[in-house]
C-alpha cells in the first residue's frame, strides 16, 4: 500500500504520550492546514452516520481541468468546425471562465453575481463590460436560477469548456461569421447540445480511458480515508452517472495501487450504483438493474438491492429501503451543487458534503495576501471614520446655510469649509491607495473573475448556494482522513452585521 501524504509513522506512539496531560496530547494531532479542513454550515456528527455516498468524477475521481476540460474543449471545436463554424483558431482558455458564473442566454453575457442575485461583474462574449455598461443593462435586473430560459448556472467543472466556448462563439456571433441566423439563445443550445453529443458518443471518455495518467490526478490519502470510513462499520456507496465500463476503469485505476493486497476498489461499498441519471435519481423512479457482467450485461430486478452488487439506475428511495436506514443516517458527498448536494438535501433529506477543488487554491492564495488584506482593512478603516467626519462636516455647513438644528458659532462657519477640503484630500490619497488593492483582489485565484466564493467584499451566488444546500464543504475527499470518521463538526455561531 503506497503512504499517503499524511506521514502517520510520524504521529506520537503509546510511550510518548505516556503521563501527558490532555492539552498535550491534542497539541500532539493539531489541526490540518486551513486548505484542507472541513467547513461546516449545519453541525454534524459523522458518528451518527450510518451510510455514506459518493458521487465519482471531481468527486473520488479528480481530473487535471485544463487537461480534461482541454479535451472537451477540442472535441467541441472539432464537431463546430465540420457543421462549417469558423472555429479552427479558437483556443481554450481554462482562466476565461470559472466554477460558479452564470450564462445570460438572452443577452450573451456571462455574469458573476452576489448572494441576493446582484451582478456585480460581467463581460459580453470575452469583452469585460464597465461599471458603467454594467449599471445600464443589469440596473433592475436580479439573477433568478429558476428561470433557465434566461440564466444557465456553471455549477461544476465539467461545464469550463462549454462556457469558454459559449463566449468565443458569441465574439464570432457579433461579428457576422456565424452560418444560419442565430440569436445568443440558440447559439446556446447549439453549443449544449453538440457537447452533449461528444460526451453520449464516448469518444471523449475513450481518450480519457486509453492515458488516464494524462487526465487523472491521483489521490492517495483518499482510499485510505475511505478504508477508515468502512472500519468504522459504515456503509459505503458509490452513486454515479457515469456507465459501467467507465466507472470500473477509473475507479480501478485511482484506487486499487493505494489498496493493501488483496483488496480492491470495489471492497470498499456496499452499494454501486452507475448511470444512475441524477438528479433525477433523487426525485424519481428510474427503473433498475443488475449489472451481470463486466461487460455491462443487465437484468431487471426488483427493490431489494443486495450489498456488494452492481446496479444501474434506481433511485434514492430504494437505497434507503434496502439499508434500513432513514435519510438523516445517510451522507452524501458530490461536486455538482445541483443534481448532487441540492437535490440528495431537499428531497431526501441525506446530510450533504459538497466538493470544492478550488477552495484549496482560494485559501492558499488568500493566506498569501493576508499581509496586504491587512493593510487593505486598515485603510478602509481610516477611510470610513474620515467619510463620516466628512459627512458630518457637510451637514454642519447644510445647517450653517438654513439656520435649522445646532451648529458651530458664526464665526467659526469659514472653518468648516477649510476642514472638509482637509479631509476630502487625504480620502483622495486614500482612494489612491486603496485603488491598486481592491483591483489586486479582485483578481485572487483568478485574473479575470477572482474569488468563486466571493464577489467583491461580499459572498458570491456560488457561495450562497453552498451555504443553502451543502451541510459540510471542503476541497477534496482526502481531507476527511484528516478528520476521521468520528468527527464531530460543529457549525461557527452565525454572524451578524450588528456583532462585534
């Protein structure tokens, strides 16, 4: 079995903690770095966890994106190009989009918006949009994901290549090059569908299949905290809409060389489920079966799901059924904020942990900048005693001019002007030093949109979303063998604008 990176030959044995008192012998495990922790919005304690599911890809299964979404990226530009779109030039540009921007279909836009649906940031095909354009066209205008005529929400990494070349096209669209007559909407659903077809026709999985060393990132703390999980006397289950021969070909070849001898992948669950068509796997009642063979034979089967078999399709409902266990005593983990945590939440009430690969680069990249953060907040700080002294100056002056409220003595009314002149100047030198900042982290983690949990200095749409549907986030599987499976997560008492 490979050591994962957690070097635990290192952890103190039995005669190192012998007569330590208790705050010794928790010094001795500490805390895992911040980029690897578990966050939680809503306490739990995975004690009372009788079952856990996983989804598979960017989930067990992490891909190098721009390697992955490269590929997509390439099969779409090359079936564009035989239907006669001029797209042989096009590049993909893996920074050009992020995890959590939503498509404006009516307009061609793709858009970043905060926690109340306000855009914030915006560009029209690969052209950043001014705050001034932005004011124009978004002024009355609140981002609702339920209308999925309008807005298309980037959820999951696997729809990068799909955005990326979405505004690329809608560039091509405005200058005319485009065959047939197409609105921003139904270059879209072209661009959807014909994705879609790459992705239903395999070819793009066969090259992922044939070198999955050039596309997979390996994990090897992440078996090991699986193997920790089914000790524990949980049940383990794999719920994926990949098919069959996929499934076993990736999960094989992530898994098996981090196994102990004699065990492999499929030791580990319970229960495999592939092609199981989420969301509607939560919500429906798709029909189910035995998968037979390797070779993906079927053969329809009633509700009752026998522990250590392969299934396709099913739904949520006989899962629970079969385990006899109820929708609280069963966790699920995923990297889609819809059809894994959203729908495996509000419907089934399974507790949720969503997967955020990005959040390690976020936190990294955030420590790194604390130092100017710090200076950032000092001078907002001076900055928002100055704006009220101005304020207040002003009103002074206002008052001085109608005669209504107290004010300063006649004789001392010409020094208000000379104050406030005093105070705009050093709020001027403020801004100029405020300016290059807030343009500096803006552009954390990402040049062109910044932070996927945040817009600005308040929580992005994305971020909302995690806080709604996601119990637990963290950046990767692996991260729960830092936890154990005994944890106990407790959510931070929530904050209000009002506290201290």
């Amino acid at each position: 079995m490979t050591q994962p990176e957690t070097d635990l030959a290192a952890l103190p044995t039995i005669a190192d903690l012998y007569g330590a008192d208790a705050a010794a012998i928790a010094a001795h495990f500490g805390d895992a770095p911040r980029h690897r922790q578990l966050f939680c919005n809503r306490t739990l304690n995975l004690r009372s966890i009788k079952a856990i599911g996983y989804d598979m890809d960017y989930t067990l299964v992490h891909y190098h994106v721009h390697a992955w979404e490269g590929r997509a990226y390439a099969h779409l530009r090359q079936r564009l190009e035989a239907q006669g779109w001029p797209v042989a030039g096009l590049e993909f540009d893996s920074q050009s989009v992020i995890r959590g921007l939503i498509i404006d279909k009516r307009l061609g836009n793709l858009v970043k918006a905060n926690r109340f649906g306000y855009i914030k940031q915006a560009a029209h095909g690969t052209r950043p949009m001014t705050q001034e354009q932005l004011r124009e066209v978004y002024n009355r205008t609140l981002v609702d994901l339920a209308d999925t005529g309008r807005w298309m929400f980037l959820n999951t990494l696997f729809e990068i290549s799909e955005g990326c070349m979405y505004v690329q096209l809608v560039d091509l669209l405005d200058q005319g090059v485009l065959p047939g007559v197409l609105g921003y909407e139904e270059l879209y659903r072209r661009v959807r569908h014909t994705l879609d077809r790459a992705h239903l026709e395999g070819q793009l999985k066969a090259e992922i299949l044939a070198r999955p060393d050039l596309y997979v990132d390996l994990d090897p703390e992440l078996p090991l905290a699986l193997l920790d999980q089914r000790e524990s006397g949980k049940k383990l289950l794999l719920i994926t809409n990949s098919e069959w021969s996929y499934t076993k070909a990736m999960m094989s070849y992530a898994f098996d060389r981090f196994l102990p001898p004699g065990v492999q992948w499929r030791d580990l669950f319970a229960l495999i489920v592939v092609s199981s068509r989420k969301p509607s796997f939560f919500t429906g009642n798709n029909p189910l079966y035995e998968v037979m063979s390797d070779d993906g034979l079927l053969r329809p089967c009633n509700d009752n799901l026998a522990e250590g078999q392969v299934y396709y399709g099913g739904s949520a409902v006989v899962v629970e059924r079969s385990l006899g266990l109820d929708g609280d005593q069963i966790a699920y983990v995923g990297d889609h904020m819809l059809s894994d945590v959203h729908q495996s939440k509000k419907l089934q009430q399974w507790r949720t942990v969503a997967i955020i690969r990005e959040l390690e680069e976020e936190i990294l990249a955030l420590e790194a900048w604390q130092p100017q953060q710090q200076r950032l907040s000092a001078l907002m700080a001076d900055k928002a005693r100055l704006e009220h002294a101005f304020s207040q100056l002003r009103n002074l002056r206002q008052r001085q001019r109608t005669g209504h409220g107290p004010t300063v003595p006649q004789d001392q009314a010409p020094r208000l002007s000379e104050l406030a002149n005093i105070v705009r100047e050093r709020l001027l030198e403020l801004d100029a030093e405020i300016g290059p900042l807030v343009a500096e982290s803006g552009a954390l983690h990402n040049k062109h949109w910044g932070l996927i949990m945040r817009t600005g200095n308040d929580k992005s749409l994305f971020a909302r979303m995690v806080e709604s549907h996601a119990d637990v986030y963290t950046s990767r599987v692996g991260n729960l063998l830092l936890a154990t499976p005994f944890v106990f997560l407790r959510s931070p008492r929530g904050t209000l604008p009002h506290d201290m």
